[in-house]
C-alpha cells in the first residue's frame, strides 16, 4: 500500500502552497484553492514519522460528503472533488479563530476539569459532572488558530475585544456552529453514533462568511457509539469511539504526549497497516457506505496531477 506524504505540484495558475499538518493548500490566481488531503497523520500537534494509506481519501471523502449534506445550513467552500484526495473550492480569508463545539465533557476539556477548571473559554461548566456526560446543551469553545505549535483557548469576548473578529461576523459563525452540529448529530444518530464534539472553521470573501475546510471527520471530530454509552457511562467505563483518538492514546501508552525531550514510538509495518484499516472503518460507520480504495496502479502523486490539471484546465 503506497501513502502520499509530501506534495510538491506545479498547477496551472498556481501562485503558492501552504504545507500544513496534513493537508496541503495550492492557490489558483489567488481564486481558487486546491486542497491536497495527504496520508499524513498528527496528533499533539506533531506530524508522526510515517503515511497511513487511504487516511487522506477517507478524510477527503468524508468532508466532502458533509459539505454537501450542509450546504442548505451555510455556504461552504467547496465546488469539486477532482481526485479522491482533493478538493478544489472558493479561495476565502480564513477567520483566525477554530469553532470547537462539545455536547459532551471529554478529552481535553474533561482533562482540564479534573484539575479543577469550571470555566473554559469563557463558558462556566456545572459542578458534579462526570466523564463522557451530555451538557444540558452544547458548549462552543474557540482556539486562535496558530501557524505553528498550539492553539490556544479564547473566549468569545477576548475575540471581539482583540479585534480577531468582529462581533457580527462572530455571533454569525456562531450561529452557524450550532446548525451544523445539530445536522451533524442527527446525521450521527441515523448511523448509531453520538457526535460528541467537532470543530469547523469559517472565511469571509466579498463579504459573504463561508465554511472552509473540513468537517466531520475522524480528524476533526469525536465519535461514540451510541449502543452502550449509557452503560458504559453509568459503569464509569471508557466509550467506544469512532475518532483518531485511539492514535492519541496509543502514543500516550507510549509515552509520548508531543512535549518536549519526548520520541515518538515506532511506527511498524504492521501498526501502520491497522490504522489504515481504522481509517477505513471510520469512514464506513460515519458514512454508512462500503470506502472503495482508489486505484493506486500509478504513483499518487502523478494521479493527483493529472487529474487536478484537467479540471483546472477545463474551468
């Protein structure tokens, strides 16, 4: 199985190319992105030594699914799927700020109110709660979004008051936030699964605010099953997900949590190949639908050039 961890295109009309953690953005004539969804994975904020494959399809088809089924709630980015592992859309000034939504206290924030925290980003949290419980309704909880190393909490009035975004723009993507995730866990419930919390991410072009990026993955979203989770909860037991969390805690088994002085494990043959078919089996319970495997008889990256040529070409 090949994985695409690096890309270094040259598209028609291309001005530049933003390498992030995982995917990698082409500007068209400062008119059009094309998004890469690489085999890369991170976590910690760390991009791991080795590629999964079929990760960047399963994410990129994932997202694209989602964008469509959402398109009646918020005018999203995207126009086309040229390549199972691209997506080509609208080139927008992305807001500097990520739309974390929780229904429920878990991961990073169930961390931070075992320490003691009652408020996060601004938003008090009732007392007595326990791990993997149901917020009376669910919390948004924004990071400022960093080039490089972590993003950090932030509260809604921090945001308006630095001028990050303005207030309109905010109360709008905040709106926005809600909706989807509502769509997005009735789109859950209809597959057996909680949406237990997600992030989106919004930019503004001639005025208007559009979704951008990705949503609803594994990548950027947390899973439960929804067969057992009372159980599970009641028994203070851990839940079964449908996330890449099981690659967070296996590093963490591993100990290793991306701080400093710490080596990531190794990554064998045999561990690469089980989160390929982690991958894929996120993408068969959050889309309901069996993942075909894109042929992978030419090299990735001379598919995903010709391809993405062709359809810029015919724009």
């Amino acid at each position: 199985m090949k994985a695409l961890t690096q890309t270094n295109f040259n598209f028609p009309g291309q001005k530049s190319v933003y390498h992030g953690k995982v995917r990698d953005v082409y500007d068209i004539n400062d008119d059009l992105l094309v998004m890469v969804a690489t085999d890369r994975i991170s976590a910690f904020d760390v991009i791991l030594p080795k590629g999964i494959p079929f990760k960047g399809q399963v994410l990129n088809q994932i997202a694209a699914k989602f964008l469509d089924a959402t398109s009646d709630i918020v005018p999203n980015w995207k126009l086309a799927t040229p390549d199972p592992m691209v997506t080509v859309g609208i080139k927008c000034e992305g807001f500097r700020v990520e739309m974390i939504i929780r229904g429920y206290l878990t991961g990073s924030a169930w961390r931070e109110y075992q320490k003691g925290c009652r408020e996060l980003c601004g938003v008090k949290l009732p007392e007595g709660m326990k791990e993997n419980q149901k917020f009376p309704t669910p919390i948004i909880t924004p990071t400022t979004k960093a080039d490089a190393g972590h993003d950090e909490n932030i509260s809604k009035e921090e945001i308006i008051a630095q001028g990050i975004v303005s207030k309109e723009d905010y109360e709008l993507m905040e709106k926005y936030t809600y909706a989807l995730f509502e769509r997005g866990s009735e789109m859950a419930a209809q597959k057996g699964l909680i949406l237990v919390d997600t992030k989106y991410e919004f930019g503004k072009k001639d005025g208007k605010v559009y979704l951008i990026d990705e949503i609803h993955t594994p990548d950027s979203s947390r899973y439960f099953y929804a067969e057992g989770y009372q159980e599970k909860f009641e028994k203070g037991e851990p839940q079964k997900q449908l996330s890449k969390e099981f690659v967070r805690q296996w590093l963490i088994d591993h100990d290793f949590m991306g701080q400093a002085g710490q080596t990531v494990p190794e990554m064998t043959d045999e561990y690469v190949a089980s989160v390929s078919d982690r991958y894929i089996e996120l993408y068969e319970g959050i889309v309901g639908e069996k993942f075909c495997k894109a042929e992978q008889n030419e090299d990735l990256a001379t598919r995903i050039e010709k391809n993405v040529t062709e359809y810029l070409k015919s724009k």
